[in-house]
C-alpha cells in the first residue's frame, strides 16, 4: 500500500475538498445530472431519425436543443460548434438528395446531366434537418457538462472506469490532435512545404501532415498507457471519488420517462401506426 | 526500503539486441541514484525495467531478478507494484490522465485509483500541490497548462501518491532553472522521509546537488560507477556523452588555465 514514505511529515495545509469541483454550474440545464443530458441528447438523436419527416425533428431541435441552450446560454457556441460539426456531412448528404433523388419528379433546376427535383428538396430537408438535430443534441451535451463529472457519475453507478475513460479520453484526443496537426503544419511550412494556393497544392500539403498526426498520436498511446498503469489505473475493486454530481428523484423519473417515450415511438413506427 | 537490480539485462520485443545488460544496482532507503548517458544509452529502459513497466506493459524479455523491499517482483501484477514505485516520464502531456478536469483532480487521480481513503487523497493532493508550489494551479484545467506546468503537475502527481520508491526519467526536461530547483528540492525531501529515488537527468548539475551516487550507462552496460563527486568528476565523461555539472568544468578549466586549485574558493570546499 502507499504511503509509507514520501512527504508524510510535510505539514499540509488540510483545506479540505476544494469548493470548485462540487461549485453548482452556472444555469439549471447545466445543474442537471450528467446522465440526465446525456440521456436527453441521446433520446433526441434517435427520437429525429425515428419520427422521419420534417416537422418532427425540427420540433425536437426547438424544444430539446434551442430552448435548453438559450437556458443555458449557450446557444451561440451552441450554434457555430454544430454547424462546424454536422457541415461537411450536411451539405454532401443535402445536394446529393437534392440532384440525385431517386424518386423525383418535379424539376427545379437543370445543370447539364443533373436535375434537381422538389421530391428531391424536400427529402433533403428532411435529411439535413435529422442531422441537425443529432448534432445539435450532442453539442448542447458537451457544452454544458464537464466530462470528468460524467465518467465519476457513470463510475459512481458501477460503470467500469475504463468504460468512462474511453469516452472521455476520446473527446479529449480531438482538440489535441488539432494542436498536434497546427505544430506539425508550422514544421513542415518552416522546412518550406507549401499549404497554399491552388486545391492541388493544399492536398498535396496535407499528406505530409496527416502521416506524422496519425503516427505521433499511435506512439503517444503506448506512454499513456504505461502512465495510467504507473498511477495504478488498472488496480481491480473500486476507485476512491472526491465528489459525485448531484442527483433528484425528479431527475430519476424524468430519465425513464424519455426512455420509455423513445421506446414507444420506436414502436409505434415500427408497427406503422404513424405513418 | 530497498530496489534492487541483480544481473537484469532486457531486450525489447522484436529488437535483436539487448538495451539493457548486467545491470547490478542497490537502492537503498533515503538514497538517490542519478543515471547518465548518451541518448540510446538504455536510460528509459533502466527506469522502465525498474519500475516494472517492462516487460509487463512493454513486452520484451528480461533475465535477472529485481527486488523489492527483499521481495522478488516478478510475479507482481503492475497495479500492485504501481502502489510501490512511481515512475515520472519525459513528456509530461502523455502523463496527464485525460479524465481530470481540473489540476486538482489530477494530482489525485492516482491515489482515487489505489482506493486511499477520501480525506487522505485530499491532504496528500494538497501537499504535493504545494511542495512544488503549484496550488495556484489546481483549479485549472491540465490540459490548458504550459509543458513546464505540466510536468510539475505530473510530478505533484507522482508525490501525490506517496510512493516508497521513485524512479523518474528526465523529469526536468521541460522545466526552467525555478522548476528545476522545486523538482530537485522535492526530490531531496522524498529521500529524507526515506524514499529510495532512481533519477535520469541530462542535467548533471542537477544530479551532483542531489544524487548521493551516480551510474553513466553505455550501450546498455554500467560504464561507471560511484560516488556522485567521483563519477562527475571523471574526465572520460565527455567521451560517454555526459556533460560533466558546470562546478567540474569550470574547475578542469581553471586547471587548464594554470589557476591554483585553492583559488577557487568555496568550488574546492
């Protein structure tokens, strides 16, 4: 067991559990459960593919993405991150329904060998506004919850820790490959490789980028995990947990009631009631 | 409290050679044992090896035996060891946890994983705060922290768990002449409470202020051996890739230059 040597004598100053990891968050949506948002922005995601159409998903963006972010006030991050998210599979997906819907009829514009029909515009629609909805969910999710509060909520309800780790250690892994490809990308452009100027060129200038990324982040992997072996990561039996978010009744029952609500939309369009 | 290596040599998986070759050391309690050498010497793979990480996390194969405390360790699963010895890396990004939100929750994250008692993960996360006078830091987050920041929390971490022995490879690398003396300065405070501390530094000033012994490895092999004063002190240093501490160079140069030895004052103390 630790604690035999090291610093024992040191006079620490027992301050206690600092106020801010258990400080309440600035709002009541971030106040809430870590589970409950993530329940919310799960049942929200799914919810928008299952009820199809698109009336249905842009009602669920209003009540259960807009309206919480404005509560929260966050809805201008909100807006500018899952745009940036969901862009680049927004527009794909929204011009090839647009000119290339099987099903479509009714023309509205003709460029040489493509047409783009209004069955096709409505599908899109309908495809874009999903899209947005899931991005949407999962934005307002991580602006207003502080990863480590939901792997502690998770471990505090039996989850493994290493389930928690993995989620979070992925988001964690996007802003530092970001910074990692910024670093690489000042390197090579100080050795002289050019990022700049026509499409080719740009393209050209990533592959020499994305090599050292990918193989920089793979060699990373083996410190790391002989770092959180080292801080006894792997040890079996339960971890020790400064502060657990808080949890209601309300909140409980609010859980199992968007569960059960997905579950029976599922099932009523399943079985093709709502049609 | 005791490390000891006996006949270890290690060879990587895959590699054809050994890294590490017939590598007797004693690590007794309270005592600091700086390693040098050349980049490719073996340093990391000494402290991996006496840490336990290889072959158990690295792969590869060893022979020899490593004790601990009299006990062989061989069949030690890591997490058990990983309550007895703390090991400190270079680079001090990878040593962050990626769960902590906070430097506080970090510092922590290691004695939350030994199962310590609640209020004992608090007061030992409090006091490695501030040993390296990083309490300022501990409501930041980790990741938004300078490399030198960095590896104090890193450290603060290590400390934070109270090990009986401490094995840290280049844990100054990316810190100023100030971290450097917090990092030194902690490290000497461990050893008085009686760990047993195994330390690589490029930085040979840093070893000759607190190592009581020095190795200087090569290719793998214990090429020198001592006394700190001794071994920083020998002129084939230079040849084996170590810069001798600025105390030894400047009394070489002195020599060199015809000054008396008594000259120099408090540097032949």
């Amino acid at each position: 067991m630790a604690g035999g040597a090291g610093l024992t004598s040191a006079p620490p100053l027992d301050r206690g559990i600092p106020d801010f990891l258990e400080r309440p968050g600035p709002s009541p949506v971030h106040r809430l459960n870590p589970l409950t948002k993530a329940t919310l922005a799960t049942v929200t995601a799914v919810a928008a593919v299952a009820l199809g159409g698109l009336v249905g998903p842009v009602v669920l963006v209003l009540v259960a993405v807009i309206l919480p972010a404005a509560a929260a006030g966050v809805l201008g991050r909100l807006i500018r991150t899952s745009l940036l998210l969901a862009l680049p599979i927004a527009v794909s997906a929204f011009l090839v329904n647009l000119f290339f819907f099987p099903d479509g009829r009714t023309v509205l514009v003709e460029v040489g060998p493509i047409t783009a029909t209004a069955e096709g515009f409505g599908f899109a629609l309908e495809i874009l506004a999903r899209i947005l909805a899931i991005s949407g969910a999962v934005t307002l999710f991580y602006l207003t919850t502080r990863p480590a509060a939901l792997v502690i909520d998770l471990e505090r309800r039996g989850v493994s820790p290493r389930v928690g780790f993995v989620a979070n250690a992925s988001v964690q892994t996007v802003p530092a490959m970001v910074e990692r490809a910024a670093q690489i990308t000042a390197a090579q452009r100080a050795r002289g490789l050019d990022t700049e100027g026509s499409v080719w060129r740009r393209i050209r200038g990533i592959v020499p980028i994305v090599g050292p990324v990918i193989l920089g982040s793979i060699a990373e992997v083996e410190e790391r995990t002989m770092a959180l072996e080292a801080r006894g990561f792997t040890r079996p039996g339960r971890r020790t947990l400064l502060w657990t978010p808080s949890d209601t009744t309300f909140e409980r029952i609010l859980r199992w009631g968007l569960v059960a609500a997905l579950v029976g939309l599922i099932a009523v369009r399943v079985t093709g009631v709502l049609r | 409290m005791s490390l000891q290596l006996t006949g270890v040599g290690y060879r990587y998986a895959g590699a054809t050679a050994a890294a590490l070759l017939d590598i007797d050391l004693l690590l007794g309690p309270g005592e600091v044992v700086g390693v040098a050498g050349a980049s490719e010497s073996g340093k990391t793979t000494l402290c991996l090896v006496a840490a336990g990480l290889a072959p158990r996390t690295v792969g590869g194969q060893i022979r020899g035996t490593i004790l601990l405390d009299g006990e062989d360790v061989d069949a030690w699963p890591m997490h058990r060891l990983s309550a007895r010895i703390g090991i400190g890396f270079q680079n001090p990004a990878t040593q962050l946890s990626q769960v902590a939100g906070t430097v506080f929750e970090e510092v922590a994250f290691g004695p939350m994983n030994l199962g310590v008692p609640r209020n004992e993960v608090v007061s030992h996360t409090w006091a490695a705060l501030e040993t390296l006078r990083i309490e300022n830091l501990a409501e930041r987050d980790p990741f938004r922290l300078s490399g030198g920041q960095q590896q104090l929390v890193a450290m603060a971490g290590l400390l934070a768990m109270r090990p009986e022995h401490l094995v840290l490879d280049e844990p100054t690398a990316q810190l100023d002449p100030e971290g450097t003396r917090l990092v030194g300065d902690a490290i000497a405070r461990l050893a008085a409470e009686g760990a047993s501390i195994l330390i690589t530094e490029q930085k040979t000033d840093l070893l000759a202020a607190i190592a009581a012994r020095v190795i200087v490895l090569d290719g793998g092999r214990i090429a020198r051996a001592g006394t700190a004063d001794d071994v920083l002190a020998d002129p084939g240093l230079a040849e084996l890739g170590v810069a001798p501490p600025a105390m030894h160079r400047l009394r070489r140069a002195a020599a060199d230059a015809g000054v008396a030895p008594g000259t120099l004052g408090s540097l032949d103390g």
